[in-house]
C-alpha cells in the first residue's frame, strides 16, 4: 500500500484482518515523511462503524482519542429559495430508514402536506432535533436506538488507525517516499523504487497516495474522468474553531450560500467549518469573507485551509496488479461525506476478491471496476440532485446547475419517473446502490420535488394518518430515554460502552 492516510490504514488493515492467519502472506505500508495526509474528512456514514468492528477499533478510543461525536443526519438549510420558502428552507437527510410502521408514507405526505416529511416519517429527525444521542451508556458498542456515525478529527482519526494497524494486526511500515515504478511483463507493476530503501517488490500494490495517483494514475497512466461539469463545486476554505462547551447537534449543518454550501460539524473540543464553493462563479477573497461572516468571528489567529478538489474519477480503479482506494480512485467533493464510503466499499470489495495468482487478474480486475465506476455514476447522481432541483434563482451558479446538459441522463431519467410517480423500492434495483429510495425521498420531498399529485382514497389517508401518529408518539417516549449528546459523550470518556 502507498499512503498513509485514512484511506490507506483502513484498506491495509481490513486487509490484513483477511489474510490473519496465511504466513505467505503480509501488508506493508509506505507512507511519505514529508507529504502530509489531507486531514479534511470529519463526517462519516453508519457504515463506519462495521468497520471499524471488523478492524478492532473501539468505540470509546473513537471518542478519547479522536473527539468524536454522533452523528445521524445531515440538516440542509438554505437549499431552496428563501424568498419563496422562508422558515421552511430546511430539512435533514436522516439515516434511519424512514417509515417505522411500514408503509411508505411519501404519497400520504405530498397528498397532506401539513408538516416537514422527515418530521412525519421518521422518529430520529426528534431526537436529533432534539440534540441527543443516538443511544444511552447501557448500549453496547455499535449499537443505539437509531442508525448513526461519527464526526471525527481526521488527523487524531489517521493516528488511531495507524496505531491499531501496527501494533494490534501486524501491518509492516515502511516511511519512504516513492520516487519511481518500475514496469516489468505484461505491463505489471514489479517494483517500486524507495528514496532511502531502494528497490521493493511486492505481488500487489494498492495505490492510496491521495489526490496524486502516484501508482494508478502516474506510472499506470489510467485517465481522469473529470465531473467538473456535472459537480461545479471545486474548492474549499476549512478552519476548525475551538468551542468546548457549546451544544452538539448530533447532525452536520449544511447551508447553502450563493456559489456552493458550508459544512459546520461539531465535535467535542471544536466546530470543524469548511466553504465549499466553486471558483468559475465565486473568487476566493470573497468566499474567505463569507466563511468569516458565516463563523461570526475574525479569522486572522485561525489556520484557514485552501483546498483545492479534482472532481471525478479514474476510468479504472483496478489495472494489472494494481488497486487505487481513496483520493486516488476518485473524488466527488464532501456533500453527503462519501469518500470514507467508497474507500471502505472498495477496500471491502477488494478484500473478497484479492487475487491468488496473476492469471485471476483479468477476471477480477473486470468485476471490480464495474462495480466501483457503477458506485461512482450513482454518486455523482446523489450529489447532483441537491443542486439541480433547487428552485434557487440568485446566482448563475443555481441557475447553471439546472441545465440540463449538466445533469446526467440516468439522473434525468430518474427525475422524469417520479414526475410521473412517487419513488418505489423498485426505481432501484442493483445492489450497489450506494444511496437507495430512502435517501432519494429525504431530499426530493425535502426540497419539495415538484411531484405530480397523485389523489390518495380516504381509507388510505386514514391508515397513513394513524402511522404517523405512532411515529409522533414514539418520539416523544425516545426523547425521554436517550440523553443529551454531551452529557452522554463526557460519561463515555470516563466509563466507555460495553464491550460487544
Ligand atoms: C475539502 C474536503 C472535505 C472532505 N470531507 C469529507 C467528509 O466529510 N467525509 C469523507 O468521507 N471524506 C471527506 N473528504 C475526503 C477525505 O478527506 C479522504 O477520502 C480521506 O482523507 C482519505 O484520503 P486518502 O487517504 O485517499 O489521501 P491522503 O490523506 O491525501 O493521503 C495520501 C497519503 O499518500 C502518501 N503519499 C503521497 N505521495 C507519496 C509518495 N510519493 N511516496 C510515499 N507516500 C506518498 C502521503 O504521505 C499520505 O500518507 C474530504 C476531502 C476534501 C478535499
């Protein structure tokens, strides 16, 4: 593995969980002493925890060492026209499944229309809302009463990986810097060549080596495809602002501003704020004064980041002997925190199909790069739709993201279904959805997607209308038995969870 970032030690260390056990076998790390890791990436999705069971990370060091907090949403405000939506300009993506009682309830909610939909489908937009945690000091480990991730610091994050790789799954480690790859037959990667140790040779490379593609996109030469016109947004201001006793909203803030959005996460010790915006449509002095205006404080004693963020993706992931995971496959700017999400699927995905020999490759190589562009396109889809179905009209940039020819076709295609009518289990069918009919309904009925009316009969509504109820009624018991973020995130620290 090259790289030693987030993706790297999460790749390297399901890969060494899965090859416990076989001597011939060892992963080894490299890692650059004098190229940081990228160290933005605070929000997760629930399928961080699986893995971080998998890799023998605890719950309670997530949260000592690298101040950690829940989260369960992300709450979008300003995503649509506030001259026309005022008070109602937000709504939350949730990751519970919405619907607890069965049915699905978005025909029942476009037909009455009398509250937000997460509000009536879901009990944890309540609890978020509500500022607690997604369980209490009796649940075990990984587990609460709704689904959850984390906000995380991504360097203490990096650190805590690396420490578990080395000491508790054997991963060797190696601090060099890659200067060149040597080709040997067929094209396969035979060696790399370190600055200070020379020559290595390995069976397999995996390339984590962030936004540079050393291995996959350098010495392999796999071309970017690039989204740029389909996601605009391409550059980012992060400063992280210190606040420790303010209330933590077990959720990411998302607002949106005229060229772009902002994401607010709070954790234990600070709020992790970062301006995302695009450069075609906003310079960046003028997005540095907005980030200050939006944090309500000066910036000057802050380290303000710039970050600049290649949208797109590699044609392959996969070529010969060679696998890129991380920044170096891909990336489709943090909306919806997706990057851990790919790296963890593909590190997953590459886990349960790692070669035995060099005759596999082809046959492998083929199967995986199928699934992980697959998992792209339905990203780049997800991302988009937040921007082109915004009724915003006050800078080119909403306007432009309109446009149809930035939309892609399997999205337009999507849109144009649900004109027709509302979102069914079956508008998804392949198992590498990575975002199926729930996140769909969060935001379309959360920016008010413009459905046509379909008339419910009163028997129907009536049925409906008990299930939300129940849901009204089940979040009020929840919000008694689960305690407030930071209350429960100080007795953590000193107690942890039981163990699984
Ligand atoms: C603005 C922004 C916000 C983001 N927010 C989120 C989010 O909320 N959620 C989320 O899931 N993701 C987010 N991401 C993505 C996330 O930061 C990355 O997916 C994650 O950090 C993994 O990065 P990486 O390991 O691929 O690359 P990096 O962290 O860049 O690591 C690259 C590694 O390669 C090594 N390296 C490079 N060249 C060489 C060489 N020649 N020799 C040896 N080693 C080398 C470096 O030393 C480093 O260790 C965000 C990204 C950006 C840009």
């Amino acid at each position: 593995m090259v790289g030693g970032g987030t993706a790297g030690w999460i790749s390297a260390s399901l890969l060494a969980k899965k090859l416990k056990g076989d001597p011939t076998k060892t992963v080894t790390i490299i890692e650059s002493p004098n190229i940081p890791i990228i160290g933005v990436g605070e929000g997760t999705v629930p399928s961080i925890r699986e893995t971080l069971r998998k890799i023998g990370i605890s719950e309670r060091d997530l949260f000592v060492h690298c101040d950690a907090t829940f989260k369960q949403s992300i709450k979008f405000t300003n995503w649509l026209d506030n001259s026309i939506h005022g008070k109602y300009n937000s709504y939350h993506h949730l990751f519970d499944y919405p619907f607890p009682f069965g049915d699905n309830l978005c025909p029942y909610w476009h037909n009455d229309q009398s509250s937000d939909f997460a509000e009536m489908v879901s009990i944890q937009q309540h609890t978020a809302e509500s500022m607690r945690a997604p369980k209490d000091m009796v649940h075990r480990e990984f587990e609460g009463v709704s689904d959850y991730a984390y906000h995380f610091d991504a360097h203490k994050f990096a650190v805590l990986l690396k420490r578990n790789a080395i000491d508790n799954l054997g991963i060797e480690y190696i601090q060099d810097n890659v200067t060149d790859v040597r080709l040997g037959t067929e094209n396969l990667i035979e060696a790399i060549v370190l600055e200070q140790c020379g020559d290595k040779n390995f069976d397999f490379y995996v390339d984590c080596s962030g936004f540079s593609s050393i291995l996959l996109g350098g010495s392999l030469e796999i071309p970017f495809i690039d989204k740029k016109d389909v996601i605009f947004s391409n550059r980012a201001l992060t400063v992280q602002v210190p606040e420790e006793e303010s209330v933590i909203p077990p959720y990411t803030i998302s607002t949106a501003h005229k060229a772009g959005w902002v994401w607010d996460i709070a954790l234990s010790r600070r709020r992790g704020v970062g301006f995302v915006f695009s450069d075609h449509f906003m310079a960046q002095d003028q997005a540095y004064q907005k980030l200050e205006r939006y944090v309500g404080r000066s910036l000057d004693s802050l380290n303000v980041r710039a970050i600049k963020m290649k949208i797109g993706h590699r044609k392959k992931a996969w070529h010969k002997n060679c696998v890129a995971i991380g920044l170096s496959q891909g990336f489709v700017e943090p909306l919806e925190a997706t990057a851990i999400l790919i790296s963890d699927f593909s590190a997953n995905f590459l886990c349960n199909k790692l070669p035995h020999n060099t005759s596999e490759l082809p046959v492998l190589e083929k199967r995986f790069n199928n699934a992980v562009i697959y998992t792209w396109e339905r990203v780049i889809d997800f991302v988009k739709l937040h921007y082109c179905i915004s009724d915003r009209q006050d800078s080119d940039f909403w306007i432009e993201n309109r446009n149809t020819n930035s939309i892609p076709d399997s999205l337009l295609e999507k849109l144009s279904l649900w004109k027709h009518s509302y979102p069914t289990k079956d508008d998804f069918f392949s198992k590498f959805e990575v975002f199926d009919i729930e996140n769909y309904l969060y935001i379309l009925c959360g920016m008010k997607y413009g459905f046509t009316k379909r008339l419910l009969d009163p028997q129907a509504m009536d049925r409906y209308g008990e299930q939300v109820v129940k849901v009204l009624m089940a979040a009020k018991e929840q919000q008694k038995l689960l305690p407030d973020q930071r209350a429960l995130l100080k007795k953590l620290k000193l107690h942890g969870f039981p163990s699984i």
